[in-house]
C-alpha cells in the first residue's frame, strides 16, 4: 500500500524494492541476451564488452578494476572475447608494456543488437505503466545512475559488480 506523500519508505524497504526489480531486469536483459546472440556469451563476458565499450583503449588493469576481479581472471576472460572475434588487444601508445583493449565490429554489432532487442522489451513493459510513473522513474534513475557513479568512481561508465568468479562463468 502506498505510504501517504511526506512520508518517506525507509531506505531498507527501497533498497529491497530495487532488489526485486533488478531480478526482473535480469530476466529482460537475458531475454535481449538469448535473442540476439549466435554465440552463447555469459553475463560476464556482456559486462567486460560493455566495460570495454565505456572505457575503449584501456588495459587490463582497468578493465580488472571495473569489473571488480584480478589480473589472471580478467586476462582468461579477454583471451576467450579475442578467441570470439569480439575484443582485440593494441600496444599502447603510450607504454611499450601495456596493450589496449578495444572492440571489434562484431562486438559492437553484438552489443547494438542487445541493446534494441532489451529496448523494445523494456518499452513493452514501461508501456503498462501510468505515464506519471515512468516520469518518476526516469527522475529517479537519473538520480541513482549519479549515485552509483560516486559510489564506485566510476566516470559515468556502466555500474558493473563481477567478482573473480569471472574466469569460472566466462
């Protein structure tokens, strides 16, 4: 039941609403997932292309940070995205020790087919929803993306939480 306006839901209340709907975006995400692939990629993997994607040209030790995970664990899974045909590996310009991660048209392709295929299924459901509400919703996401940001350090970059398991699920 909804409170009356003034009075705030307690942060652990929300906290456990987000929970649930980020369970139900990732039955939407998967499904964005499951249709556009050829070849079956994990959730890791999707969040390495789209960590990459947001920071192109990083390192290892970047993309390593991003996703939460260590060195060995993030080079295994960049060698199974190169095997892929979806990331490709530069020298850097600026240091003969480092390479630069960057992807491949194919993953591009890859990532812009995921991103259509979840758009129309989150249009679909924000289409069941009052219009007022998906104002209030964008205003809130607006809000959280920026909090998020902060709370990881991130520059706007996707808000990604893989942990070492990477090489396991990779």
């Amino acid at each position: 039941m909804p409170r009356p306006t003034g009075h705030p839901r307690p942060l652990e209340q929300v906290s456990a609403d987000v929970c649930s709907a980020s369970e139900l975006l990732e039955v939407l995400w998967s499904r964005g997932q499951e249709a556009a692939a050829a070849v079956a990629f994990s959730p890791s993997q999707l969040r390495a292309l789209l960590v990459i994607e947001q920071q192109e040209g990083s390192n290892l030790r970047s993309l390593g940070e991003a996703l939460g995970s260590r060195a060995p664990s993030v080079s295994r899974l960049c060698d199974r995205l190169e095997a892929m045909g979806m990331v490709r590996r530069e020298p850097s310009a600026t240091s003969r020790r480092e390479v630069e991660l960057r992807l491949t048209q194919h993953g591009r392709t890859l990532l812009e087919e995921y991103r259509s295929i979840r758009t129309q299924e989150f249009a679909a459901v924000l289409g069941r929803m009052p219009q007022a509400a998906v104002a209030a919703l964008a205003e809130g996401l607006a809000a959280f993306n920026t909090a998020a940001a902060e709370r990881i350090g991130a520059d706007g970059g996707p808000a990604t939480g893989l942990s070492d398991d990477v090489a396991e699920s990779a």
